[in-house]
C-alpha cells in the first residue's frame, strides 16, 4: 500500500491498547508501520536498481524483528536527546521499552500484511524463499480505508476538543474504541472484497470470454479502487492474452476479443539478450504476468532517439506488466472494455525498457521511462 494508509494503520495500532501499556506506543507503532519502506533510498543508485530492491529484505518476517529494533532505538534517542527536555516533572506515564519494541513489531508486520492485499505482492519469506505474494484483492490506494483510519484518529480529537469546551474531566487514553472499531473495520472490508474476487473468479471461469479453439490456462483478476463489485480480469490462452471486465454486482463479465486481445510476441536474439539484463532478470523475478516484446528502432518513450553508430543496428525491447495495464480510474464498464489492450499504450508506470546492439548487446536500461546510469 501507499504510505498514507500505513502511517494511518501504525497509529490505529498504538492507540489500540498498546499506549495503555508504555509511553511512545503510538509514536513507534506509526514509525514501524512505515519503516520497511525505507528500501526506496536505493533508487539514489538508480531506478533500476531501485526497483530489483523494492519489498526486498526489509518487507520479510526475517527482517521484522530487527527493524522494530532500529526503530525502537530512534525513539530513544528522541526521548534521550528531545523529549526529555519537554517533559513534564513527574509524567504520569513510564517507558517501557519492551513494549515499545512489540508496538513497533506489530506495526511493521502489519505494513507486509497490507502490502500482500493488493496485486503488487511482496517476498515475506525471502531469503530462503523467493516467490512473490499477492492477495490482489485491494488496490494500492484505497480511499475506503483512508476514510475509516482517519475517522477513528480525528473524532476522539474532536471529541476531546468538546469536552474541554464543556470543561469535563480530561481522558488520557482518548480513542481506543474508535482505533479498534477501524482495525475491525478494515479487517471486514478486506474479507468483503475477498468474497467479491472469488465471485469475479468463478465469473469468469463460467463465461465463454475466448474461443473454444483457444483455451484459457490462467486468470488473475486485478481490482479497481472504491468500488468492490468491479475487476479487471486477464486471461491467458496458449497464444494471447486476453482482458475483461468484471462485474460481480450484476454478475456481468465484458469482453471484446478484437481489442482486448494481445497475441504473444515471438523470441527474437534481441528479446533474449534483454532478459539477460539487469532489469530482464529483476523484472522477470518480480513480474507475474509479464510481456516482452522487441519494438524494433521505436525510442524509448520520454527519451530523445538514441545515436549509435550507423553501421550497429538497434531495437528497443519492452517489458511490461499486465497486472497494471489497465485504466483503474476508469469506473465505467463499457469505457474499460473498449480498451485496447496494448501495454506500450494504456501503461507507464512499472515498464523497462532496454536498447540492444546488434542482436546481443545492451546498450541502455530504462524504468518508467528514467535511465539507469
């Protein structure tokens, strides 16, 4: 998920119970929740090297304990060298660090447990095993669960702002029934939409969405923010790729195979010797539904032309996703359906793109359209 809803989820989580037991609970539980992130500080070498790193160690159950370490030493040292000099004489509350570093704990594994609901996934188990997992049941960005964590940190304030207005007694743990009540919330949201994928599933698997003659050997089906009913679906046949959309609300699956179809591109040297790249390995460890394709001497989009030599022959060769290339801000079944499926042309994020030199050469990497030095 995106930072905001894991900032939000730690903080929920130290308000939950947690700063009943020590003080800075909810400081280290919010910090925690966002710490396996910090793996993004590889793109300073670049955004290849970024993205082979990314939901690397740091989002594994390995790395876990150790992080909520690192994170419980930064809030000492805040408490050692900042807070300690706003205290108040006498503060009613004491630090216990133990729980400071199970509040932290928590946080972080609940960062891998919202990363693995959406369709991005992430290696928990890494280094002993490296498969990918994804639940793809709820988008990167939900504004859903935005709406419900941030609900159950404003009203207690609120509240509390009320009760000083009518001069009542103040609450020192204000807020525990609202952050549980968010947690649960988000817990019945994520079983709702995981009802709602298999129905999308078994959908699909009852339509007729490819010929006879072309039988489908996979699905995945990839969801759209906000509304739980509609999914993208992918489908796999021994010689395309096909897309439909998917609604489980009124039990509609959409699809039409003259352009929501992609045939699979042949091997060509220059295909082979760009998955042997840099990015050809890391994208194809990370891809689940990948799509490599030689685009002959087209330059790579947001770049100037290359200048080689004219006596080399050039290619650039694509990689793409098929999990993200779809208009997912497209709420519309008939606007979505009508999509051609073309990766080059309906996606720009999570796309490489390599030059090749005669067949064999690398001669540039590029990720979402920025160069890898």
């Amino acid at each position: 998920m995106e930072p905001v809803t894991h900032f939000l989820t730690g903080a929920c989580i130290g308000r939950a119970g947690l700063n009943r037991r020590t003080a800075y609970a909810t400081l280290a539980a919010t910090l925690a929740a966002e710490a396996p992130d910090l793996d993004v500080l590889w793109g300073v070498a670049g955004p290849v090297v970024g993205f082979e790193h990314h939901r690397g160690i740091t989002h594994t159950f390995l790395a876990a304990p150790f992080l909520a370490a690192i994170v419980t030493g930064f809030v000492w040292f805040l408490d050692r060298f900042l807070f300690s000099r706003l205290k108040r004489r006498g503060d009613p509350q004491p630090i216990r660090w133990l729980w400071v570093w199970i509040a932290a704990l928590i946080a972080h594994l609940s960062h891998l447990l919202l990363d693995w609901t959406n369709n991005y996934g992430l290696r928990p188990f890494f280094p002993f095993n490296p498969r990918w997992y994804a639940g793809s049941f709820v988008f990167i960005a939900e504004p859903v669960l935005w709406a419900l964590l941030v609900l159950a940190l404003v009203l207690p304030w609120l509240l509390g702002l009320a009760d000083r207005e009518i001069g009542a007694r103040r609450t020192q743990f204000r807020g525990r029934g609202w952050a549980i009540f968010a947690i649960a919330g988000m817990v019945v949201f994520w079983c709702w939409r995981w009802t709602e994928h298999a129905a999308a599933q078994n959908l699909v698997e009852a339509a007729q969405v490819t010929p006879i003659s072309n039988p489908v050997t996979r699905i995945a089906l990839e969801p759209y923010p906000i509304n739980p009913w509609r999914w993208h679906a992918i489908l796999e046949t021994p010689t395309t790729w096909q897309t439909a959309e998917v609604d489980t609300r009124t039990g509609t699956v959409a699809s039409e195979p003259s352009i929501n179809s992609l045939f699979k591109p042949p091997d060509t040297p220059a295909l082979e010797a760009a998955k042997r790249t840099q990015l050809g390995r890391a994208y194809l460890d990370w891809s689940q539904w990948p799509v490599v394709r030689d685009l002959g001497q087209r330059p790579i989009p947001g770049q100037p032309p290359p200048s080689f030599p004219a006596n080399r022959a050039w290619t650039a060769v694509e990689f793409s996703d098929l999990r993200f290339a779809y208009n997912y801000l497209d709420f519309s079944m008939a606007g979505a359906s009508n999509q051609q499926l073309d990766p080059t042309l309906t996606q720009s994020r999570l796309s490489g793109w390599v030059y090749i030199l005669d067949g064999r050469e690398e001669a540039g990497q590029f990720l979402d359209g920025k160069e890898q030095k």
